[in-house]
C-alpha cells in the first residue's frame, strides 16, 4: 500500500515536472500556429509560401494541435484520472487521438511539399517520426473501440512518449549547445549532432518504453 503511494506520488512529481518545463514550448507552438491560421502578417514568416496554401496549412494546424496534444495527453495517463471520470477519457482519447493523426499528417505533408530546413536526412528523420504518430493514435483509437484495453494502453503510451518528442528535440539542442557550444552542428543542420538529432529526439525514448513494455509482459508471464 506504501508503496502504491510512493509509486503514485512520484508519478504526479515527475509528470508534473515534465509538464512545467515544456509549458514554454507549448506555449510558442500553439501562438506560431494559431497566429497564422487566424490572419497574422506572414511577410517573415520562415514556413509560409504564398502559393502553397496546403502546406500553410498543414504546417500551422500542426503546430496549433501539436500544442494541444502536448498539453492534454498526459492527463490521460494521470493517476486515478481515467478511474474518476471514464467519461472524460474516453472523449479525450478520441480527440487526442484525432489530433495525433493530424500532426502527423501535417508535418508529412509539409515536408512532401517544401521539405525540411535541413535536407534529406532532416526529411527522413521527421518522416518518420510523423509516421509513427500517426500509426500509434491510429492504433491507441482502434483498440479502444475494440475494447482491447491492454493493447490500447501499450499504443497510447507510444503516442505519449512520441508528442513529447519535439520538444525533446529542442531540449537535446539547448543542452548541446550549453555544454559545447555547438560542436558538430551547422547552421544548414549537417553536422555529425543535426544527423544524429534527425532521430536521437524519439527513437531511444521509444526503445526505452518498449524495454519497459517488454520487461512488464515478461514479468506478467
Ligand atoms: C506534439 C507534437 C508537435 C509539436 C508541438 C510540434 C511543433 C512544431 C513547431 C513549433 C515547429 C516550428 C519550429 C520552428 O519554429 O523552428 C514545428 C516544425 C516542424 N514540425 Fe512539428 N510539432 C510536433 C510534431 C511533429 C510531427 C509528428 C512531425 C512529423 C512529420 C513534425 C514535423 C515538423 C516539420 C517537418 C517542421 C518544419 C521543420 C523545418 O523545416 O524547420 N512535427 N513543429
């Protein structure tokens, strides 16, 4: 029982934690999506091409719902949560879901009609990261309605772990640069750094909760 609490404590900490750092981030990326979706000067704006309104849009919705998933996805895994308020969850999940697919779907078409600021591994990199939230949503949505609950639970913590990924990305950048003061990374993001980031920000951490997911079934067995 003590330690259930201890366990449910430090998982309140830690998320609340996690969730206060990227607040700023957040934040940025909601504003720098809804600012242009809702008629702001795009004059200097690095992501807008007049003559591609799909990608303008792709790009700025992703960014605008990107916030949202970031914000709202770990109140779904907030302890004692979904027990109290099943209908909440299961609302949420769905637009979460939605948003996932969106975001994904977004940043692929972006990068499909202008491309990266970094090239073709940058491209690759995103791709598929895009992909895989787009599978995971896709997923945590089918098994819920499927009433599959474990599995369902396996998917949306890939999606959890996945959301937070582009904040990592800029979390790995503002450590590297403190620490080293950008060694390896160029301002065309083709240094050794910028093409190890292109897939450092989400593969490891996903590898990670696959080991976690993996070491649980097997204890379970
Ligand atoms: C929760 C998730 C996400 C959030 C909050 C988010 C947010 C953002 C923000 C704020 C930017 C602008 C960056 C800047 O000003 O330099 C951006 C750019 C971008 N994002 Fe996302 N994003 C998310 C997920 C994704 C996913 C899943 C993809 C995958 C396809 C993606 C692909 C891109 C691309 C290609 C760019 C433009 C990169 C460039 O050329 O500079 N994002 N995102």
């Amino acid at each position: 029982m003590a330690t259930t609490r201890r366990r449910t404590l430090s998982l309140w900490i830690g998320w609340g934690l996690l969730i206060l750092l990227a607040l700023p981030f957040v934040h940025w990326s909601l504003t720098s999506g809804v600012g242009p979706l809702t008629g702001a000067d795009l004059a200097d704006n690095r992501f807008y091409t007049p003559q591609l309104t799909l990608a303008n849009l792709a790009i700025f919705s992703h960014m605008a719902l990107g916030a949202g998933l970031m914000l709202f996805i770990p109140l779904q895994v907030w302890p004692g949560l979904r027990q109290r308020w099943p209908g909440y969850h299961r609302w949420m999940g769905r637009v979460l879901c939605l948003a996932g697919v969106i975001v994904g779907l977004g940043g692929l078409t972006y990068i499909a009609m202008r491309g990266t600021i970094g090239g073709v591994w940058m491209n690759a990199g995103f791709a598929l990261y895009g992909a895989l939230v787009v599978i995971c949503a896709g997923q945590a949505l089918r098994h819920a309605r499927y009433k599959a609950f474990a599995i369902h639970r396996q998917w949306a913590l890939r999606l959890l772990v996945l959301s937070f990924g582009s904040w990592l990305y800029r979390v790995h950048y503002g450590l590297w640069y403190l620490a080293t003061g950008g060694v390896a990374s160029t301002p065309d993001f083709d240094g050794a750094f910028d093409l190890v980031q292109n897939f450092a920000f989400y593969l490891p951490y996903l590898l990670a909760l696959e080991l976690e997911l993996w070491m649980r079934r097997a204890q379970s067995v």
